[in-house]
C-alpha cells in the first residue's frame, strides 16, 4: 500500500488510518483482536488512538484502548510495522484538561505501559487547557523525544491562535514543531477546518489528519430516520444531522455510490482524501465488512463533477 507523508515530516500514514476509539468501547478484546488481524492482513499499519478512550464507555476508566492494541501488538509481535499515534491532555478524571509538562510526562508514561512499547510515532496535544503556556508543552515534547519515547509531535482541536503561537514557539526557540493536526472534518461538518486551520496548515507544512471523517456512522447512509439510532452507542452523535441538508448529502452519496458501485462511506472518505490540505482521514469500523469501504475508497476516482456535487449539497 502507498503511503503518504504529513506536511513536511518524513512522518509516513497510510491514505486512510485506523480509529482506535472503538476498542473497549463497541469492541470488546476478542472482537479488537479479530478486527486489527484483518486490518493488518489487508495493509493498513497506521493506527490512531489516545490514553482517554475509551473512558465514557459503562465501567470503564480510560486507556482501555491503549491497552488492547498494546496488547495486540505484544501478541502478534509487530511493534515495528505499526504507525502508533496516541493523545495527551483529555480529562482522565481529573475534571479538566491539561498539557502541562508534569501532566505530559507522567501521562507518557502511563500511555507507553499500556501500549507495550518504549516509543510513540506520533503524540498529539489532544486537548487544550487554554492556560499552559505553549512553550512549556512542547518542552515536555521535547524531553520525551530527547529520550527516545517520542518521535513526532501534532495537535488536535487547539484554537488558530493557540496553533499558531505554538508555530512561532517553535521556530523562534528551537522546540519541537507540531508536524500534524487532527481535526473533525466531514461533509456535514466543514467548518472547523475550512478556513483558518487550513489555510494556518498549509502555510507552515502541518499534515492534517481528520476525525469523525463518516460524522460518527452518519455517512454511512444507515441512520435515515430517528428510529435508525434508537438505543445506539453514537445516538447522541448522529441525531443532530437528520435534518434536510443532512439528508440530501445522504441522497448524493447514494447516487454516486451507485454509479461506482460502492459504499456512501467509500464515497465520503474519498470525497476527504481529494480535499486541500488533507494529508488522511481517520475511519474506524467495527465490523469486517465495514473494512472494504477502505479499500473502496482507495481505489476510487471520483470525478470533478462528483466533487463538485459534494462540495455543494455539503456547504452551509
């Protein structure tokens, strides 16, 4: 499978990474187990998680996904051939945030013996604590990958302000540089990226990375009406989009799935992956077959018109 380098990293992904959220959440260790085999078996090696999820699942305390992919990889003995990426800064229980050196370090820690490893590939600040001056995170950063435990550093979800002061930090005291973004970023929700983060992204060589990229299973065409995520895990997620525009990009998705003979989520991650600035979206899936939606989407061309069609039933 080809692979793609974020901004200007020698950072390597492949077009489409893996979600991690759903493990110990929708998935339990077997089920995990079974789906990251299939998973790897068809190519796919880079793997996004964070040391919070998946705490809002019934009895559970966060680091629960770390620990079955820590575990997985342990098992199969194939630390070497994942991209792990993993999060910092969520509230585990303390009631805030925080991406305060301390924190960072210690949280570092937890993450690496949860995940069986020595090293992260890439650890994002998942969320800010708008009070931590950015200069003091990424001198945490900078010790972790000093002592070989970290070797690439992105943010997720910070303000246009906080990016870019961390930006300047960066350059004008030679601190690690957040070489990646993860943002949310689908065709019901555009706005969070379009607009400043891009255009901030594209300007300093950032990679972007995007989550909720099916906006939690909705482009996926299963949820048409209010009945569909009735007692579902995502309901809170998915219900805010029944409404008229969010039904006509669903009947877009349709039409052109059609014509090529794919699934509406092939169709939205290809829509994502043709967006500017967007180096790979992040998809999970909780069955087998919900993995050739990828392999769809890899595979498919989608015209200037096709394009077009999207960007206009999905602007607001």
């Amino acid at each position: 499978m080809k692979t793609k380098k974020f901004g200007n990293s020698n950072l390597e992904t492949n077009p489409i990474i893996f979600g991690g959220n759903v493990f110990g959440w929708t998935l339990d260790e077997k089920e995990s187990f079974k789906l990251l085999d299939e998973l790897f078996e068809k190519g796919y090696r880079t793997i996004d998680t964070a040391d919070v999820y998946s705490r809002w699942a019934e009895g559970n305390q966060g680091g629960e996904s770390e620990a079955i992919l820590g575990k997985w990889m342990k098992e199969r003995g194939v630390r070497d051939q994942i991209s792990l990426h993993t999060k910092v800064g969520a509230d585990m229980g303390q009631g805030h945030n925080d991406i305060s050196k301390s924190y960072i370090l210690k949280a570092a820690e937890d993450s690496l013996n949860r995940l069986q490893t020595d090293y992260i590939d890439l650890y994002y600040t998942h969320w800010d604590d708008n009070k931590t001056p950015v200069e003091e995170t990424l001198a945490a950063y900078q010790k972790l990958i000093n002592d070989g435990k970290v070797n690439h550093i992105g943010a997720s979800n910070l303000s246009p302000k906080r990016l870019k002061e961390s930006l300047k930090a960066a350059e004008e005291q030679s601190l690690p540089k957040y070489e990646v973004f993860q943002q949310q970023y689908n065709l019901v929700e555009r706005n969070d990226f379009e607009g400043a983060i891009h255009d901030i992204c594209v300007e300093n060589g950032v990679g972007v990375s995007t989550y909720f990229s099916l906006a939690s299973g909705f482009l996926t065409g299963k949820y048409r009406k209010e009945e569909d995520f009735q007692g579902k895990e995502r309901k809170g997620f998915v219900e805010k989009y029944l409404n008229r525009q969010g039904l006509e990009i669903l009947d877009t998705l349709d039409k052109i799935s059609e014509t090529h003979q794919v699934s509406n989520a092939a169709v939205a991650l290809a829509w994502l992956m043709h967006r500017p600035g967007v180096t790979a979206p992040i998809a999970s899936a909780t069955k087998s077959s919900q993995l050739q939606a990828f392999d769809e989407a890899l595979n498919l061309n989608l015209s200037d018109e096709e394009m077009s069609k999207l960007n206009e039933v999905s602007k607001k």
